[in-house]
C-alpha cells in the first residue's frame, strides 16, 4: 500500500523565525512509522533555518508557491529552482487563498509546469466556493484540474499529488467540514476527470489528500471511510501534538 501523505500548511505562520524553530523542534519529535511521509510547508524563508535542522529525520520539506518564472525581472518572487536548490521537495499549487489573490487556472498551469521541471512534487488544490445540492459545484472542480493541469505531460508518479479542499471548509471562518463519504464522491470524481488528462493507470495511482479542517478528531473517518491518501493540514500542523496525533492515525489506518 502507498504511504499516507500527511502534509502541514503553515500560511503565513509563525511570526518569528525562532516560533518556528520551536514549532519544527516539536514536530521532529514525533515517531513516524513507514507508512507514513511527512511534509512541512513552512513560509519559504524559513526554508534553510528548517533543513538545517532535518537532517537524518523522516520529514521532507516543501513550499507554498513557486514563480511561473525560471528568473529574472520578477521582483518579490521565488523560483521553482531556487525552492529545490534550498532542499525543499514539494510545492503547493493553486491553494485557494492563493487563487483568492487572482491567481487564474492559467497561470497555475505555468507553476505546475516549471515546477515539474525543476524536480519539485506538486501537490495541486482544488477545490469548489460553494457546496450546492444539484452537485453544480463538480464542474468547477473539473475546470480547475482541466486547465490547471493541462498539457502536463504523462509518467507523473511520484510528481504529482491532488488535495481536494473545498473552499467553504478551509480556515477559521470555516462554515463545515466535508464528509468522508462526500469526499469520497469527490475523490472519485477527480481520478475520472485526471484519467481523461494523463490516462486511466496513472489517474488510477494518483494519491488524492483532503484538506480543509483536516484535525486529530476528523482525520480517521477521511483516511478509512473517505479512502483519502492523506491530508493537507493547515492550522492543526502548527500545533506538533495534533500533528503528531494525525500522524499516528495515519500511520495505524487498517489495509483495505
Ligand atoms: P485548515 O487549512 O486546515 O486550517 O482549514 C487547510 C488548508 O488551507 O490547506
């Protein structure tokens, strides 16, 4: 069976660098069975203050977005280059606070394209605003993984990862949280839309994580009921015990 993904989002948290040398300090402690990989998403510039203190440990580190630029003329931005350069693994694509900022399918589809090329996994959101009852929000998914991923080319194992985060769940000011059968229905929907973009088998091995107040409590019913290949975690991953919590829960989630 593949490894859960657990995956912690950490925004824009902490305040200090020191907070999050703590925060790390806390998450490195916590004992990581085989079953499970771990990643942190840190705000990049706390990258190399963090890979510092990852050496020998199960933890891979990853980012929150990367330039749709190799260099250049691109004030305030970061290159899918320099990210991989600093050791980081991953990078989250098309997170909704991101989109939330203007970031079109279009320019999403740059991102996952020159993060591909330089090496780095993509971990790609998607997501709907709005849950509504004739299932309407289902087009808005398929729309983002259509344009999001087009044209990404094929052999994606290990490259590519989907989190399905509806909107409405995500954050504090969260109106619910999904279901797991409700993700299910969801997750179920992406592998079918993913196998008309890069083929059945590979769709078929895609992992698909659910996130948005993914916590200690919910985190059992997403991974077994839910069928979820793991989670991305936003707020809990700040907080190493719960984090450490959803770990060991994933880490003891029975085989089918
Ligand atoms: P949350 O965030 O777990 O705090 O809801 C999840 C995310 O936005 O990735």
């Amino acid at each position: 069976m593949a490894k859960k993904i657990i995956a912690g989002n950490w925004k824009m948290n902490p305040a200090t660098a020191r907070e999050a040398e703590k925060i790390f300090s806390g998450i490195k402690k916590i004992k990581i069975n085989n079953k499970v990989e771990t990643v942190v998403c840190p705000p990049a510039i706390y990258l190399p203050l963090l890979k510092k203190i990852t050496t020998g440990i199960k933890i891979n580190l990853g980012v929150q977005d990367c330039s749709v630029a190799e260099g250049g003329a691109y004030t305030g931005q970061i290159s899918a280059s320099m990210i991989k350069s600093l050791g980081a693994k991953d990078v989250i694509i098309g997170h909704s606070e991101r989109r939330a900022l203007g970031e079109s399918d279009e320019v999403l589809n740059q991102k996952v394209k020159i993060a591909l090329k330089n090496g780095l996994r993509v971990i790609f959101c998607v997501g709907e605003q709005t849950r509504d009852e004739r299932g309407d929000y289902l087009s808005a998914i398929k729309q983002q993984l259509e344009t999001g991923l087009d044209k990404i080319g094929k052999n994606l194992s290990g490259k590519l990862v989907i989190a399905y985060e509806p909107v409405w769940a995500i954050g504090a000011n969260a109106t619910g949280v999904d279901s797991p059968d409700s993700f299910l229905q969801s997750s179920l929907f992406i592998k079918k839309v993913m196998s008309g973009l890069i083929g059945a088998k590979e769709a078929k091995a895609l992992p698909i994580l659910y996130g948005g107040s993914a916590n200690a409590k919910n985190a059992e019913g997403f991974l077994t009921v839910g069928q979820a290949d793991g989670l991305l975690v936003g707020r809990a991953s700040l907080d190493p015990k719960q984090f450490g919590e959803i770990i060991n829960i994933a880490g003891n989630v029975k085989e089918e």
